[in-house]
C-alpha cells in the first residue's frame, strides 16, 4: 500500500529542504569561522635571540628584555617578554621567569635588603632563593618558571618554559 503524497506535502518538503540547504550554507561559514582558532595547531614558540653574548652573562641575575613572535588565532604580534638570566653555581646558563607564582606580581633580584641574594615579590612578600625555588614559610607554593637556554654562535637564545 503506497502512501501519496498531496501537492500541499510535497511544497512544504521542497520549500523545506530549500530553506535548510541556505541556511546551512550560510551557517557554515559562520561557524567555521567562529571555531577555527581552536581547531588551528598552535605554533609553539620556539628558540629567540635573548640579546646577550654568551660573555655578558655573569653569575648575578640581569634582567633582559626580549621579543617573541606570537600567533593567536588570525593575529600575528610581537609579544614583550622579560627573563633574569645568570650563571648558576655550575656554570650553567638559567634564564629565569621574573613573574611570581603566588599572584603574578613581578620580582626584583636584591630587592629587600633584608634578603641578600634572592628574589622578592614586593606584593605579599613572597621570596624564591637565586635557583627560582620558593623560600618555605613565604606565599610562593611553587619555584619561578624556568626557561631553556642555548648558545648559538656565541649568542644567548631563550626557549619555552622547561617541563617539571
């Protein structure tokens, strides 16, 4: 037994199927565009010039300023970085990141006179001894971010943060 279908059904199908058809092809690229940043694979940064020569890294933490080329969704920008970079006890070169871990306010190397040779967070007086990790009893609950270093043709290049 077939069921037939009236001119009535068959327009409302048809005008139906016409309408969803445009409006998906308008959607589509609505939403594509919405979504894509998420569904782009992010560049991750890599190496950068830190702007130092091998020899003017000494054994008490400077602070540099650096410039990193970042992509967020469509958007190409120079992003302004800061690290303090020195030589540790064995002669390896650490580039350290100068923001807090309690509430990223940013940290001073000798900055208390009260405490000699380490990193102070003036916010909420939080300390870090010189190799980044917390002084215990201070607000920090983790060490400052460190980041990978290399040399290349005698220059300082400054990579992402190391992995704990």
């Amino acid at each position: 037994m077939s069921k037939k279908v009236s001119r009535r059904q068959f327009l409302t199908y048809t005008l139906g199927g016409t309408a969803g058809f445009f409006a998906s092809t308008m959607l589509f690229p609505m939403v594509r565009f919405a979504i894509d940043p998420v569904l782009k694979e992010g560049g991750g940064v890599g190496f950068v010039e830190a702007g130092l020569s091998e020899k003017d890294v000494t054994d008490t933490p400077q602070l540099i300023h650096y410039d990193v080329e970042a992509v967020d969704g469509w958007y190409e920008f120079i992003e302004k970085r800061t690290a303090y970079v020195f030589k540790n006890d064995k002669g390896k070169i650490v580039a350290l990141s100068p923001t807090c871990k309690h509430l990223g306010c940013t940290v001073n190397y000798n900055g208390n006179p009260k405490f000699k040779n380490e990193f102070f967070c003036p916010c909420h007086f939080g300390r870090y001894f010189k190799d980044g990790t917390n002084v215990p009893g201070t607000p920090p609950l983790k060490p400052l971010d460190e980041y990978e270093t290399k040399i290349e043709n005698g220059r300082l290049l400054i990579g992402p943060v190391v992995k704990a």
